[in-house]
C-alpha cells in the first residue's frame, strides 16, 4: 500500500492507524493535516449511527491489518469463548502473530512486522511460520530464526531492546531474543483508538 493512500484512510478515519515509523514522526500527515481528503474534507461531518459504526469497525480493520472476511472470521471465533464478545475479540486480536511480533519490538511498525513474518524470518515454538494472523497462546515462544539474525531488520536490535519495554502481557530476553507470549491482555492495560462494541453495532444490523 501505498504511503499516500495509507495517509488517506488515516485522514479519513481522523485517527492514526500507526502503519509505519512515518505515524510517529511529523511526517505524519493526520498531523499536518485534519482535514479529510477530498474537495469537502474541511466541512464538518455529520454521521448516522450506522455511519459511526462503520468508521469504528474500520478503525479495526486497518489497525490490524485485517480484510473484512478476516475480522468477520475473527469475530465468528470470539462469539465461542465465554467472555464478552468486545473482550474476547480484541484478545483474539492481540494474539495476532504479526501483532505481537511489532509489539514485542522486534520491528518499529506493525507493516514491517507483517512483512518479516511472511517471508519466514520468525519461529513459533521452534517451527518456522509465515502466517501473519497466526494466533498465539499462553506460553508461546516467539524468536527469530537463526538464518535470519544477521539480516538488517535485525542489526543492533539488541541495543533497541534496551530502550525498550515490552507490554505487560509479553516478555522478550535481551540476549537470547527470545520473546514469549505470557498472557491475553486485559482490556484496561491497552489504549486502542477505537470503539469495539460501537464497531461490533455494525454487523448487527
């Protein structure tokens, strides 16, 4: 995707979707610009409940990195636990492979991440994946693989993590660079730019 079209849907959504080192940075167009795109981007606007339920599960969508059959998907697994459908979903989420990988620090953005994972730079409990929307568990072992370390991605990654802490949730070994997947987060622990159970209105119409 484009860097230019990542900054519409930013734009558009009026939230920063965090898609790359650029979201941080005042290179970040939302920051520049409040505006929405097109010729009416400034005029105010004003959305019907389906609208803002639509914006939301955007929101969701874009965030991680999802199609919409995939959070659909998602959502059909969720509806099974025993938790409120908006906690089980975002646990769901959260356990994203790709997910955990960028917030473990391993990359600086969740883009980057997912492209690592694809290309088989990641082992999973010593099994080398290249599924970004792997789901994870409690206990999982999170690594690079041993042919992979040398690359550039990974070049002072160790001095980085020093900077760096991981979420409660999650633990990775400077030395080793091993990360481990200790727990589901708990709502509270995590500040999401979104509203999910706004977001879940949409598919109940």
């Amino acid at each position: 995707m484009l860097i230019a079209k990542k900054c519409k849907i930013c734009r558009s959504l009026g939230q920063k979707i965090l898609w790359n080192e650029r979201c941080s940075s005042n290179k970040c167009a939302l920051s520049r610009r409040r505006t929405r795109p097109g010729m009416h981007g400034n005029k105010p606007r004003v959305l019907s409940d389906y609208g803002r339920s639509l914006v939301e599960k955007q929101k969701i969508r874009f965030y991680y990195l999802l199609k919409e059959k995939q959070l659909k998907n998602f959502i059909e697994k969720a509806e099974k636990w025993k938790e409120p459908l908006p906690i089980a979903l975002i646990k769901l989420l959260e356990s994203k492979l790709d997910n955990v990988v960028w917030r473990l620090g391993y990359t600086n953005s969740k883009l980057h991440a997912r492209q690592l994972v694809s290309h088989g730079h990641f082992l999973v409990n010593g099994q080398r994946v290249k599924t970004p929307s792997l789901l994870l568990e409690p206990g999982d072992i999170i690594e690079i693989r041993p042919a992979s370390k040398n690359i550039e991605p990974f070049k002072d990654l160790q001095k980085k993590l020093k900077i760096y802490s991981p979420p409660p949730w999650l633990k990775i070994d400077i030395n080793t660079l091993k990360g481990e997947f200790l727990r589901y987060p708990e709502p509270e622990e995590l500040n999401l730019p979104f509203n999910v159970p706004l977001a879940l209105q949409y598919y109940s119409k």
